[in-house]
C-alpha cells in the first residue's frame, strides 16, 4: 500500500491543482499537428523556451512559471518543478541528441520531437537542422 501511495503522490505531485492538472494532461495528449494559437504544430517545430516544462521535456502550449538561476531563466509546470530547477542540475541540461554533447536548456535550440508534446534541445540551429535531415 505504501508503494503505491508513493507512486500516486510522486505522480500528481508536480501537477499542483486539479485544474492545473487538467491543463497538462491535456498539453500532453495533444497530437503533434494541434493547434495552439495560430501556429499548427507539428513534429519538428521550434517551440519558445517560456511554453517549454523543462523538468518533464515537454511542449505546454502556454506560459510557464519562470525560474532564474546563476543569471539563466528556467521553465516549469508547477511549484514542484519550480523549486527542483535550483537544486537539480539534471533538469537544467540535456544531451543534444545530434553531437551527444551537454546543452544547457536555458540556452538551447528547443523543438518538439514527439508526437505528444517532447521535447529535445540542440545546441545551435545547425543541430536541430540536421537532425531532421536525418
């Protein structure tokens, strides 16, 4: 029993309120193609670092809470993710997965690259470039 309460707690932690866990469950599920605003998006597309949870690598669709760290600016979902940033170095770097080299995500070139919403994060334009070329 306690394992699973764990696992719920773990997993509805980062949500916040039942409507803010709507609103990403929601974000998630979204097609790849969805709209959001006026812009179709669709697998490859740039996405701004602000609509970007970068805790769960993920295309929100809309404003995240900002975090500012060693005069960078961060993005989470929720207070969870707003207090892990400072603390976790492994949410604030990814691999880029075209030279495997370290990206700071406050830094990086941001596309969606999954077709619920995930995110990948190069270090220049000519990456992510490539990466689609492939």
């Amino acid at each position: 029993m306690g394992v699973i309460a764990s696992l719920i707690l773990l997993f509805t932690a980062c949500k916040g309120n039942a409507q803010q866990e709507d609103t990403v469950i929601a974000a998630r599920q979204l097609p790849a193609h969805a709209s959001a605003g006026k812009h179709r998006l669709k697998k490859g597309d740039l996405v701004p670092h602000d609509e970007v949870c970068m805790v769960n690598d993920a295309y929100m669709g809309k404003k995240q809470l900002a975090v500012s760290f060693e005069g960078k600016t961060y993005y989470g979902c929720c207070q969870m993710c707003r207090e892990r940033i400072p603390g976790d170095e492994r949410v604030r770097v990814a691999i880029d997965p075209v030279s495997g080299k370290k990206v700071d995500k406050a830094d990086a070139v941001i596309a969606i690259t999954g077709d619920n919403g995930d995110v990948s994060y190069f270090e220049n334009k000519g990456n992510y470039q490539s990466f689609f070329e492939q």
